[in-house]
C-alpha cells in the first residue's frame, strides 16, 4: 500500500479526507475527537495515559482503557481501508509515513508568510489566503473540548491579528471599501481592538464620511473605558482631533 494522503479540515466544523474519499466520522463522537487529536499532535506519538486522561478524566483506570480502546477501534473502521493510526510503545499516533496536511497549518504558513512578507501586496495576497482558509474556529463543531481550547484561542488570536494588518494594508492603497468591511468584523470580535478602530476612522474619513469617523472615535472611547478602563492612545487622538477641524 502507498503512502496515505491525508487533508484534515480542523477550521469550522471538521472534515477529514483520506486518499480521495471523504470520511464519515458521524458514528462515533469520540473516535472522531480522537483521530482529530492524534492529527493535531502527530509530531510525536501520544502516550495511552495522556489519551485516558484528556477524554475520560473522571473515569476508572480500566474503564478509560477499555474506553480509548472502543474508540482506537471505532476510528480504524471509520479509516478503512486506509492504516493511518498505529501503535507507538505505549502510545499512538498517525503513521510518519502519512503525507497529511491541515487548513489550520496552512493558515499559520500564510499569516507567517503575510507577517514576513516586505512588498505590500504580497503581504496582501499571504494574509487573504489566510482568510479564506479560516472558516471557523478551531474545531468549531467541539466547541466543550478541552484539549483544543489553547490552540482554538491562539489561531482566533491569529486570524484577529492578521484581519487587523489586512485593515491597515487595504487603508495604505486606498481600497477603503474593504477595509472598512473588513475592519467592522474585526471589531465585532474584538471590540478593544484600536489599532482597528483608527484604520476605519480613517476610511471613514477618507471617503468623506467625517461625522462617521468622529462617532467612531466616540465608540471607542466608550468601549475601552467600559471594558479595560484606558483610554484611547495619543495617536488616536491626534487622530480625532485633526478630524474635527473644518476641512
């Protein structure tokens, strides 16, 4: 048998296809949350202690064994007839023989690449195919695993981070159309974020919509007060106060 393919879909709701075919991962909660762990540490193979302890915490030392053996089995039959997971000592892990690759670290690859990137429009290009590969949060569809909860916040943080550059580029060539879409998104996630705020300030008033630049600056200082107990940054309001003279 050749090397198995595999693309795992860990943004939004996951998705897993293997050497072509989609995978039916319905049957078995577990066995999918298992196969989606044993995909997002494949560096190394997980220990059978860690496996128990991550997805029956509160369970028996043989029950839990007995457990992450019903759903090794449950994820093998879901895999067929491909061999993706094997035993490593006392562990698992995806075979290393395995060609994988995941939406989620192709994301990291362009949001580095975007973060690198020293033309503006390559920077661009990197960050907004970070964008259409960021359809979700991570593994949006197991939203009470425990597990996921530090990466999901780290790639959210991510996706924030390289929305709010996007912001800033579009501002600098002049497409504020964009950005100040782009811009309002960012901040229904992030309310806080100033850096955000000031880029749609600015589109607002780049495209002659003063009065909405000043509501702007107003909202913030609002929120930043209410949430964080700051105010804005003196660029800011420098910002705001240039806006406010007549033009």
């Amino acid at each position: 048998m050749g090397d198995v393919r595999v693309r795992a879909y860990l943004l939004g709701e996951f998705r897993l296809v293997v050497n072509g075919r989609l995978i039916d991962t319905r049957a078995s909660r577990r066995s999918r949350d298992l196969i989606a762990y044993l995909l997002t540490h494949r560096e190394s193979a997980a220990p059978r202690d860690v496996l128990t302890e991550t997805f029956w915490p509160r369970a028996r030392p043989a029950a839990a064994r007995n457990s992450l053996h019903v759903a090794l089995t449950g994820a093998r039959r879901m895999l067929r007839p491909a061999e993706l997971i094997e035993r490593c000592g006392e562990g698992y892990r995806i075979v290393r023989s395995a060609l994988v690759w995941t939406d989620a670290e192709e994301f990291e690859r362009c949001c580095r690449e975007g973060r690198r990137a020293v033309d503006p429009a390559e920077a661009a290009h990197c960050l907004e195919a970070a964008g259409l590969l960021f359809r979700g949060g991570f593994l949006a569809d197991q939203p009470y695993a425990e597990w996921a909860a530090d990466r999901r916040e780290a790639l959210r943080a991510l996706a924030l981070e390289a929305q709010s550059r996007l912001v800033v580029l579009y501002t600098d060539r002049g497409d504020h159309g964009p950005a100040a879409t782009l811009a309002r998104r960012v901040l229904a996630d992030d309310p806080c974020n100033e850096d955000v705020h000031r880029g749609l300030m600015l589109c607002y008033a780049r495209t002659g919509l003063r009065h909405l630049a000043l509501l702007q600056y107003r909202q913030l200082v609002v929120t930043l007060w209410d949430d964080l107990r700051v105010r804005p940054a003196g660029e800011t309001t420098e910002l705001y106060e240039r806006l406010r003279q007549p033009a």
